[in-house]
C-alpha cells in the first residue's frame, strides 16, 4: 500500500510543477493550452541530454533551456504579434507532439542511467513541489512583483498608466512558465518513468491545464487538486490496490481524462462564470496593443 502512494505522491509532481508554471502565465493574462507539448519537448530533449552525456544535471538544464525557448517563442507570437493564443498553443502541442517523435526515436528504452535517490520511494522532487507551490502562493499574493504579475493579467491598460511594462512582464512570465513545464517534462523522463518512447507522456500535459483551472489559479489548491489527480492516475494504472474487483482496469484507465474533461466543461459553464469567474483573469487569452 505504501508502494502506491509513493507512486501518487510521485506522479503528482509532475502535475503541480506543470501546472504552476502555466498559473504564472495566466496570472499575467497569457493561455498556453500547449502544456503537453513544452512537456514532450522538455522530457524529449533531458532525456537525450542524459543519456547521451550521462549527467543528470545537465539533463535538467537542457528541460528547462528549451522550455523557456518554447516559452519565448509563445510569447513572442501571443504578445509581439497578438496572435490567437489558443492557435498558438496549439501549434506548441502540434510541433512537440511531431517533432519529439522524431528525434527522439533513436533514444527509445531505457535512460541507462542509477534512478535518482529516493527518500523512503518518494522522490525529492515532491518535497521540492511543495516547496515551489508554497513559494509560488507567497510570490503571487505576498508580494510587490506578485501584485504587479497579477495586474498585468486583470486589466494591463490600468497597469500600464501605473508604469508596469505589461509586455516585459509577461514576457518573462510565459518564459518563466515555459521552464517550468520543461522541468516538469524532466522529472517524468529523468525521475518518475526513464523509459523514453513514443508520446510518452499520455495527456498529462492537459491534465495539468485542467488543474490549472480547477485549482482556480491558486498555487495552494492546485497542489491539493495534483495529489488527487496523482491519486487517480496511479488507481488507472494499479486499481487492484487500491480497489479490488471494481471496474475494470479499461475502465480505470480513463477515469484521469473523463475528469478532466469534466472540469473543463464545468469551467465553461455561465454558472461557474457567475459564481466563481471572479477567480479568473480578466485578461487572460485577450491580446494587448499599448495605446
């Protein structure tokens, strides 16, 4: 029993490391529906780097380089050219998807590499989840720069004529967002499943996206909704263990994305809208040209 909650634990790292990135770029009023694919590229890419050098340091940095590449490249497309966010996140998750499939091939199967030191099972970076997650709920509602992030994401005329450089800060939002969903793809490819293959990752990205908005863009109720969503993942995968005789495993298999996809419909709703919408962005996915 203790092996499957370590499982949970671990697997809801990778959620909220995920998740909370795409919470700062929201905060500042910028959609990534892309998460998968910063993911698939950032797991793609470590897992290439460590096996090729042996280094799991370098490993992470090379995740975390080329999700603020991703990053940069989204907000230069959202925020430079005021495209359709949407569209561009997309096309993130269109070119992950495509791309690591290619050159990641040649890497398939194990990372070849001793697993990373694990406390009792659990891996360190749980502990450094909750950490982030704390820091991160700190940062956004504790702080001056918090507040400013937040403006720029609530109305950015307003913060403008407050003297906020609304298209510095959310530039460095959406690249600080992109590192993390890099880190994020690592810790799955380096840490919680070093096997690489094809589209690996299996829609966890959009998982996280959901998180975001269950969570409802609270860095501290995000790492609540990680755990449950680590919970159901590994009940997916090992129902036995949990619950013996009850559906089968098929079934289980697609309880994470029914949810999923439960909670984004629900967040669609004018009920959630008038209820809860306070939560939420004003600006969040609208375009911003400076007067």
């Amino acid at each position: 029993m203790w092996e499957f909650w370590v499982r949970s634990l671990n697997a809801s790292t990778i959620f909220t490391v995920a998740a909370l990135g795409e919470i700062i770029g929201q905060r500042a009023g910028i959609l990534n529906v892309g998460v998968e694919g910063v993911m698939l590229f950032g797991a793609t890419i470590s897992f290439m780097v460590a096996k090729t050098t042996g280094s799991y340091l370098l490993g992470f940095l090379a995740g975390i380089a080329v999700g603020a590449l991703i990053g940069l490249l989204h907000a230069f497309f959202s925020i430079t050219l005021g495209g359709d966010q949407v569209v561009n996140g997309m096309g993130i998750w269109i070119l992950g998807f495509g791309l690591t499939a290619y050159i990641g091939y040649p890497f398939t199967g194990p990372l070849g590499l001793p697993r990373i030191p694990t406390i009792a099972g659990l891996s360190p970076f749980f502990i450094f989840s909750v950490l982030l997650a704390v820091l991160m709920w700190f940062f956004l509602f504790k702080t001056n720069m918090g507040l400013k992030l937040r403006s720029v994401g609530e109305n950015p005329s307003v913060a403008e004529v407050s003297g906020i450089n609304v298209a510095r800060t959310r530039y460095l939002s959406v690249i600080f967002s992109g590192m993390l969903m890099g880190l994020a793809g690592s810790i799955y490819a380096l840490d919680y499943n070093p096997v690489w293959n094809y589209n690996f990752l299996m829609g966890w990205g959009f998982i996280a996206l959901a998180l975001v908005f269950f969570a409802m863009w609270n860095p501290l109720i995000l790492l609540g909704g990680s755990i449950l969503f680590g919970v159901l993942w590994q009940v997916s995968l090992n129902p036995e263990a949990l619950l013996p005789n009850v559906f089968s495993r098929y079934i289980w298999r697609t309880f994470p994305f029914v949810i999923t996809i439960a909670v984004l419909v629900m967040m669609s709703t004018r009920w959630f809208s008038s209820r809860w919408g306070a939560a939420k962005p004003e600006a969040l996915g609208l375009p911003y040209e400076k007067d």
